[in-house]
C-alpha cells in the first residue's frame, strides 16, 4: 500500500513538471509568434514601399526614354 503511494506521489511531481514544460513552451512559442507577426507587418510594409518606388522609377525612366531613347 505504501508503495502504491511512493510511486502515485512520484508521478503526480512528473505529471506536474510535464505541465510546467508544456506551459512554458506554449508561452515562449506564442511570444515568438507574436514576434515573428510583428516582422512579417514591417516587411510587407517594406516591400510596399518599395514596389510604390519602382514604379516611380520605371515611370522616370519611360518618359526619359520617350525623349532621348532607349539607355542602353
């Protein structure tokens, strides 16, 4: 009977360690994601800008190329 008890005591510590991992990973993940989300903003930002600059360039260098040819 004393034994039944040792070993339900043991696995009721492991059980809990098991959940407090779990649980910090879970957090730690999420802190990542969120991370990671703020990121992926800022580089579609990124990328935006610079898409709205290529075409102003492009458009430059059309109209340059309408009135002095093709730079080549």
């Amino acid at each position: 009977d004393d034994r039944y008890w040792v070993r339900r005591k043991k696995n009721n510590v492991a059980a809990k360690r098991s959940r407090d991992a779990r649980r910090l990973k879970e957090n730690q993940i999420a802190i990542r994601a969120g991370f990671l989300e703020k990121e992926n903003s800022a580089l579609r930002m990124e990328v935006a800008d610079l898409r709205r600059e290529l075409g102003r360039t492009k458009n430059i260098v059309a109209k340059y190329e309408t009135s002095h040819g093709p730079l080549e």
